[in-house]
C-alpha cells in the first residue's frame, strides 16, 4: 500500500523534541517505491530521530509518519512488517554462525524463507560461502555488516532503512553493496539511507537531502545525463550543513 503521493516513506510536518531540544522541526521527506534517496546531515541534524520516527519508538509532536500507508505508531506490526533496517552497529548473536542468525531472526518476523533464499542473500553479499557457517563471534565489522544487509535482502520488503550503511566495509564491499541497492531500485524497494559517505550516495542515490535545523534544507536530484551530481559542490554542501548543524 502507498499512500495518496504514491510515496513508500512519507514524513508530513514532523516535529519532536527531547526535553527542552527541539531536533526535528517540521520535516518533510517522502521516498518513492523504485527510488534510493540519501539522507544527509552533520551531528545532532536529526538523522537517527528520523529513522525512529519511521520505527515506531516515538510519537510525533506534530506531523505525521507513515510507512506504506502505515502509521508506525499506531500499528507498529504491520508498519515493521513492511520494512528492513540496517543499522550502524549490527546486533547479532555471537554463538550462532551467519546463515543461523539470518534464519532465527526471518522466523521471528514471520518472513517465511527457505534456505534458497538465505543463500541467495549471503551469496548476493559477498559474504564467502566459508563463512557462512561459522560463529559470528570471529567476524570483523566489515562481515558482520554483510551479514546484516544479507537478512534484510532475505526479508524481501518494500521499504529499506540504511544507517551508515558502508561503515566498515572496504572499497570493493562498497561497489558490491550499491549494486545490491542497484538491484533493490529494479525490484522497487523505497530505500533510505543514512549516510556521511558522500561517494556512495554520489553513486546510488536519485535523490541527496540535506537535514538541517530539524528539516530538509535542500534537495538535488541525479541528473539524467552526464554525470550524475557535482560531487565537489555536494562536499561543499554538506561541509556547510555540518557546520550549520
């Protein structure tokens, strides 16, 4: 289900605050089905209260949030039922090996999968099949992030959250993850991304915007000929929205 825009993530007016700090103020953000959108900021910007927004883990002040049409508040179920999120620190069970993690954790979703379909995802990775089996207690960061792309590919939703989605992985597990997002874009997947990695987003995303002062201070769009974005007046941007957050 999309609501009325045809938006998989579409954020309207979203204020909150934590005490007497006001992080969010009147955000807009919509992300369409087929679309991968990069979402910008410096510290303190208000990425992490968007993506909890879209969670379910607050109530907004003001605005609403909807996933699929889905209030995440109100039926936070169904709303997680219909998205994937990667975050920046991978939380996994140490004791138990790569392929098992991704099978306990599609079970506790309900997402019924086959062992095909865990394979594909390990595989899809770039995860060597050698390590499939092993305990995630041996697993260095760039693995272990591997691992948790791997389970939301397995999830097969329509709505995709990724926080610092290439931290810890090398420049060639970086080319293989945006061809996973390239892949993800064909199936129409509504990807966000939280990033501070500019040469991704460069290269993956449709749409860059930039959060600042609790809101979306600008947007730019791919170009649909020649190159893609200016990557040095992006740096510049977002050298300004660091500052200025």
């Amino acid at each position: 289900m999309l609501d009325d825009t045809g938006a998989a993530i579409a954020i309207e007016g979203l204020h909150h605050s934590y005490g007497s700090n006001a992080v969010l103020r009147g955000l807009d953000l919509t992300v369409r089905r087929g679309e991968i959108y990069a979402l910008l900021g410096g510290n303190g910007a208000g990425k992490s209260t968007t993506l909890s927004a879209l969670l379910g883990f607050l109530a907004p002040e003001a605005g609403t949030v909807r996933v699929c049409g889905i209030d995440p508040v109100s039926d936070p179920r169904a709303a997680r039922a219909a998205m994937a999120y990667v975050p920046e620190n991978v939380s996994l069970y140490e004791h138990l090996s790569a392929r098992e993690n991704i099978g306990y954790f599609l079970a506790l979703a309900e997402a019924k999968r086959g062992e095909d379909a865990i394979e594909n995802s390990l595989s899809a990775v770039g995860l060597a099949p050698e390590a499939w089996d092993k305990r995630m207690s041996g697993f260095s960061k760039g693995m272990r992030q591997k691992v948790a792309i791997a389970l939301a590919l397995a999830r097969d939703v329509p709505v995709l959250l990724l926080d610092e989605p290439t931290s810890g992985l090398d420049p060639r597990a970086v080319l293989e993850f945006n061809r996973l997002l390239d892949a993800a874009r064909e199936r129409e997947v509504a990807v966000l991304m939280v990033t501070h990695d500019i040469v991704s987003a460069v290269d993956i995303a449709d749409r860059i915007g930039f959060l600042g002062q609790g809101r979306i201070e600008e947007e730019r769009e791919a170009s649909a000929t020649g190159p893609r974005f200016d990557l040095n007046a992006l740096h510049d941007r977002y050298a300004y929205a660091g500052a200025a957050a």
